[in-house]
C-alpha cells in the first residue's frame, strides 16, 4: 500500500513540473550579458534557438559508387 502511495506522489510531482509559458527573465533582473565581439545582446528568443552548429543539417547524400579503401599508413600490427 505504501508503495502505491508513493508511486502516486512522485507521479503527480513529476506532472507537475512542465513548464506551458514563455520564458522571461526574472523581475528585476536582466538578460545575460552579450558575447564577446556581439554588437547587441540577444533577446530570449535568439538564445533559444539553436545555431547550426548545434543542430546541424542532415546530409542525405547517398554513396553512388564504392571504391576501395585506400592503405593507411597509422594501422599498425598490435604489439
């Protein structure tokens, strides 16, 4: 009974904990400040939209042809 108990509470804290509004900073409170070499600081939006570096494009080349691998000189024997 105990378990069920707790399980039921950890549940509705969990339920609880997303977030449905916009993000704001703080009363009173300002925005970080702006990169280093930035001419403005960002506004919330562009801080949360990620660049391409952190999401990078998909590339759905597909490898036409195959071709044999090439010698590496750094594969060694074991020792």
């Amino acid at each position: 009974m105990s378990r069920a108990l707790a399980l039921a509470v950890v549940t509705l804290t969990l339920a609880g904990c997303g977030q449905r509004s916009d993000l704001r900073p703080r009363e009173n409170a300002s925005l970080p400040p702006a990169p280093y070499g930035a001419t403005a600081t960002p506004t919330p939006a562009e801080l949360l939209d990620p660049t391409t570096q952190q999401r990078p494009s998909r590339s759905d080349e597909l490898l036409t042809e195959s071709k044999a691998r090439g010698d590496d000189p750094f594969a060694l024997p074991p020792r």
